[in-house]
C-alpha cells in the first residue's frame, strides 16, 4: 500500500508543484492563452482510447497545429532550423500494443507524427505473449510503424529502471506482471552499460539513429545526462520542470519538458476541453484510490 501511495505521489506532486509555482504552460490554466509563438509543448502518451485521441487530433488539424519529430525539437532548440508554424511533438512511453492497434491507425489517417521510446528488454518477451493485449509491441509490429515514416522509436534506457534510485525497476505500462517480472531488481547493468546497450539494440533493429532519450517516469539525474551525453544522446526528455513550463530556441535540449497529452485540447484554439473536467479525470481517480487505501 505504502509503495503505491509513493508512486502515486512521485508521479502527480511535480505536476501540481508547477502548477502551484507558475512553472506549467500558459494554456493550461488560462482561459484566453496567448498563442504559442515559438514554444513547442511536448505531449506524453502511454496507453489510450482511441474517440480520445482521435479528438486530439482533429484538435490540432482545425486549429492549425503541425506535429514535428525529436530531431526536428531538437534543431528548433539550438536554433539550427525554427519551426515555421504552431508545432507539438507527441510522443508514447512504454510503446505498449495499444501504440500499434489504436494510436498508429489513427497517425496513419491524420497524417501525424509521433516519438516512441522505447526499452528494448521487454520486445523480444513480447513475441511469447503476442495473444495476451497487456502486452509491449513485438519488434515486427515496432518495424512496420518505423517504416511508415510516421513514427520515430527513441530509447526509453534498456530495462526501464528510475534512475533517481537506480536500480529500481519501473512496470510497464501496458504489460502484464509476468512480463515486468523479468526486469531482475537485484542482477542489473550500470547506467552506462544500461543506456549503451539501449542504444545498440535500437539501432541494429531498426537502422534508426539513436539520440534522444526520455527518463522512466518522467524523472532523471544529471549523473545520466553526462553518461547520456558521452554516449551520443543529444536530447533528454523529461516530465513538467520548475521554471521551465515549455521549449524554446535557446533552451537546453538536456531538460526537454513534456506534459501529459489530456491538456493537448488546452491549446489554444476552438473547441478547448474545460480544464475542470481535465482535472477530474486526472486526479479524481487517485483520490479515491488512496481515501480507499486508507
């Protein structure tokens, strides 16, 4: 009980923290936000509905909002190449079959560009389980949508551990408790075998170029930017920062700031999703859960 209290806490309190602090995007709490100009708000996904997400982009198709990849973030941030018009980057954690079967048709139909990251440890398990749903994509299915053009697969480390108290073990979401059983908490490699090893597989099986990395739950530490830095990883991707609400030209691609893509019809245009109810479906459930636990 006590461990899942904790994990609900680490999740939601950096959330509410920049809230709190004036350290979340101007769209989210303002009820006439400016437009975006030249910030781009990274959007996290893991597993979703597909009415949902389907709204979210016939959001940002009536609203005028383009979807750019992480190297395209990326040169945005060093000023190599701006963005010329309103720009998201939506991105996926965990890359569960729900990716394949629910957000990929609908990327497919709208035209859209989207990150996946992804922890290699758990693809080749998932060839075993292919009839199970509670399950990450096998490496046939990641390939078919790397292909596509559509989707661009970034690491997610090797083995999915949080690396504030490495190495402690992250679930996957998506995946059942056999599968997340097969991260050994007390057999691990070092940060830097860990991130190396991520590196090599992703781009031996998907002949992609391996330079982003986004943190296990949403959080790292700056001993695994300087590890990630010396391995060749350019750009690090986290959850909501303090001080940092969006990405801007000139912002360090070492603390790329992502929210969760509920807020994505908080953007400025027509048809914005009311904030209140955002915050119900977010928080509502958590309560519940932890006035149950007590």
């Amino acid at each position: 009980m006590l461990g899942k209290l904790q994990n609900s806490w680490e999740k939601n309190w950096p959330e509410i923290r920049c809230g709190l602090t004036g350290s979340l995007p101007d769209f989210i709490l303002a009820r006439a936000p400016k437009p975006p100009g030249s910030s781009v708000p990274v959007f996290c996904y893991h597993v979703v509905e597909s009415a949902d997400f389907e709204k979210d982009l016939v959001y940002l198709a009536e609203n005028g909002y383009d979807t750019i990849t992480a190297d395209a973030l990326l040169t945005h941030l060093t000023g190599q190449a701006c963005v010329d018009k309103p720009s998201v980057v939506l991105t996926f954690d965990d890359c569960s079959r729900n990716l394949f079967t629910t957000a990929f048709p609908l990327l497919e139909k709208y035209g859209r560009h989207a990150v996946a990251f992804v922890a290699p440890h758990f693809h080749d398990f998932a060839e075993l389980t292919v009839s199970s749903d509670l399950r990450p994509c096998t490496w046939d299915e990641i390939k078919v949508m790397s292909q596509s053009g559509l989707v661009d697969f970034q690491s997610h480390s090797l083995e999915h551990r949080y690396f504030p108290r490495w190495p402690e073990p992250v679930p996957l979401c998506g995946a059942e408790a056999a599968l997340n059983a097969t991260v050994n908490p007390h057999s691990f490699r070092t940060m830097e075998q860990d991130l190396r090893e991520s590196k090599r597989v992703l781009s031996q099986r998907l002949e992609v170029d391996v330079k982003h990395l986004a943190f296990p739950r949403y959080d790292g530490t700056d001993e695994a930017v300087r590890i990630g830095q010396a391995l060749g990883y350019e750009g690090f991707w986290w959850g909501v920062l303090p001080e940092r609400p969006t990405n801007r030209p000139g912002d360090s691609s070492d603390r790329i700031v992502r929210i969760s893509g509920e807020f994505l019809r908080r953007l400025p245009g027509e048809g914005r999703r009311p904030l209140a109810e955002i915050l119900r479906a977010r928080y509502g459930f958590a309560l519940r859960r932890m006035r149950g636990w007590w």
